[in-house]
C-alpha cells in the first residue's frame, strides 16, 4: 500500500513537471503566430544579402531564406508572412514600396532601415580607398545627417506602419558593428574601424530613439554579434569582397541565424 501511494505520488508530480514543461514550451511560442501575419521590411539587412540561398522572385532584392525574417516564420507559422525587405533600399523605398501588404490583422512587422539613407556604402568606399582623415571627415558627414535629417525620415516609416497595421506589434532592428579592435587584422587602420563601429553606435542611438517614441521595440544585435564581428577570428559579418562587393560588410548566414533571429525571438 504504502509502495502504491509512493508511486502514485511519483506518477503525479512527474505529471505535474511535464504539465510545467508544455506550458512553458507554449509560452515560448510567439502569440503573434496563430493571430495574425507577419510582415518583414527593410534594407539589404533584413533581406539577407550576405547569406546566400536567394529567393529566385525577389530579383535584385535578394531576399534570402537564411535571413532572419525567412528564418522566424517557418520557426512560428504566423497566419501569413509577406517577405517585401528589399537591397538598397532607402526609408523612402520602404514607403513607397513595401507598405502594401500591412492592414489592419498584421499582427507583427520587421525592419531594418536608415543606413542607405546615412550613405551607408559610401563611408565605407571612402574609408576603404581613402586615408583616416578623409575616412573620419565622410563619417562625420554622416552622423551630421543621422543627427538632423534621418530622425524625420524615421518618423515618416514609423507613422504609415502604424497608420496601415494600427494592431501591430512592430520590432525595430539596428545595425552591428563592424569591427574587434585591438587586435592584429589586415585591411583598414585602427583609426578607421573604431570610427566605424563610432558610427554604427551613433545610428543605433538614433534609431532606438525614434522606435521608442513610437511604441515600437527595439532590437539591439550588438551585442549577439559581439566576437564575431571582422577580425575577430569567427566573423558573422562579410568584410571587403572583390568577387562580390554587394555583399561586403552584410551579415552571412551565421549572423542571420546567430546574431539577428535571437533578438528577433527576444523582441516578437
């Protein structure tokens, strides 16, 4: 008798641990998957340039299914998914082009954006082919602009997604830096990669600024790129590339699946 109820006792509370352990399966499940769909914006960050395996239709976009937007969907299976990210693309392409699936059940969007719109690759070309002081003067350039002209440029993507999709939880995402310093690597001065990763901090300041002004969360992948940027050893992140210079400075499918999709997890 006494062996029965000790059994039963065991039976119960390992019914109780697994009822435990489901329920905390479900809550790790995004409630934005089975209530309505997703929709994935942006830049060459979003769309996954760098990370191979392309989407055929998406042309020069070059969505990628090893971007994180591509990766979160078929990991949550939200009611629809409208993959619209784009290469190169500007805040004023994203207005222009890529609202049109929002609507009123679009329960989750994603971004990444301001970084063409700061001259993103011509920082880099001329801190490539230039020297440090012509490198820091177009950085310089480009924080004036982060600092007076993007905030409004913000703000105008920001208030059509929350016009178009009102219900929509909307995760905001920033760029990584570039660069580990102090340490040995071939390539751009000391000088040049701190100005660099100075200058993916100052946008992300702003960008997290304007997100939060909207109510929309922001998602910070510095810190999951922290010891894979270049020169690390384990770079998520393409440096220059000759044969391929669109992908140059994009995250690679690592830096989809290790260093972007954790925040979008955390953030959705």
């Amino acid at each position: 008798m006494r062996r029965s109820r000790f059994a039963a006792y065991v039976t119960s509370l390992l019914l109780a641990v697994g009822l435990a352990l489901t329920g905390a399966a479900a809550a790790q499940a995004s409630p934005l998957a089975a209530t309505g769909g997703y929709v994935a914006l942006g830049d060459s960050y979003s769309s996954g340039v760098g990370a191979g395996s392309y989407i055929g239709s998406s042309g020069s976009c070059n969505r990628s299914t090893n971007a994180y937007p591509y990766l979160w969907q078929a990991a949550h299976a939200p009611a629809s998914f409208s993959f619209l990210a784009c290469s190169g693309a500007k805040t004023t392409d994203v207005l222009s082009n890529q609202l049109g699936t929002l609507n009123s059940s679009t329960s989750l969007v994603s971004l990444t954006i301001g970084g063409n719109d700061a001259g993103f690759s011509d920082v880099m070309t001329t801190c490539v082919l230039q020297s440090d002081s012509a490198c820091l003067s177009r950085i310089a350039t480009a924080k004036a602009y982060v600092d007076t002209t993007l905030p409004g440029q913000l703000d105008a993507v920001y208030s059509a997604i929350r016009t178009k999709a009102p219900s929509a939880h909307v995760v905001v995402l920033g760029y990584p830096r570039f660069y580990k310093l102090g340490s040995s690597c071939v390539g751009l001065s000391e000088t040049k990669r701190s100005a660099i990763n100075g200058a993916a901090d100052h946008i992300d300041a702003a960008i997290a600024k304007r997100a939060a002004d909207h109510g929309f969360t922001y998602g910070d992948v510095r810190t999951t790129f922290s010891g894979h940027e270049i020169c690390s050893g384990n770079s998520w992140l393409h440096s220059l590339d000759w044969l391929n210079i669109g992908q140059s400075y994009h995250p690679t499918a690592a830096g989809q699946s290790g260093g972007y999709l954790p925040v979008m997890n955390g953030a959705a």
